[in-house]
C-alpha cells in the first residue's frame, strides 16, 4: 500500500476516493524512561526512551490506519498526517489520518 504525505501521487490517476481513515494509539509514559529522562534533564541530551517510545507509537498508529483503508478497499492513502495529543496526566494519543483512495495503475 502506497502511503504518502503527498495530495497526488505524480502519474497517476485517482481512480475512487474512499474517505478518510485513521488509527491511533494511546501510551503512557514509562517509570525508567522518567528517571533517565529527568537526569538527561540536568545534564542535557536526547531522550532516546522518548524518542524509541514515539517512533513506536508513530508506527502502531499508521498500521492501523493503513489496516483500514485495507478494508475499505483503498490501495493508496494520500495526504497523511501525525497529530498528537495528552489524553491524562502522562499519558498521550498519537494519531495518524489520510485519505484512502484507489490508484489507477500506471
């Protein structure tokens, strides 16, 4: 399946636009990455636990969005973005959207 940020995909032709689809995840913040998180806070650095933790949750998000455009039949989703979004006191949503379509070929 083809996932792009992009409105179009160059050469080729929309065939059936199928509407929005989404997936999302929601994640709490974990006790060992706030420990490490608060030294690399005096010392300074990345956040490699936050930094490991979003990248998962980025990609749990846009499997499920690419799972429902599968379902709808789309073999393409246009146009994707990432929000995000604190759902509770350490906890947060991360939140993938496009539109699912149907590619000609070409």
């Amino acid at each position: 399946m083809l996932v792009t940020n992009l409105e179009i995909v160059p050469g080729r032709r929309i065939a059936r636009h199928l509407g929005l689809v989404q997936g999302s995840t929601v994640r709490a913040k974990h006790v060992g990455r706030d420990l490490m998180a608060g030294i690399k806070n005096i010392f300074g650095g990345e956040l490699k636990g936050y930094t490991e933790l979003l990248q998962e949750s980025r990609d749990e998000a846009l499997a499920r969005m690419q799972a429902q455009a599968e379902a709808v039949g789309a073999n393409a989703v246009l146009n994707v973005r990432f929000s995000t979004s604190s759902v509770a006191q350490g906890a947060a949503e991360l939140f993938a959207y496009g539109t699912a379509v149907v590619l000609e070929d070409g």
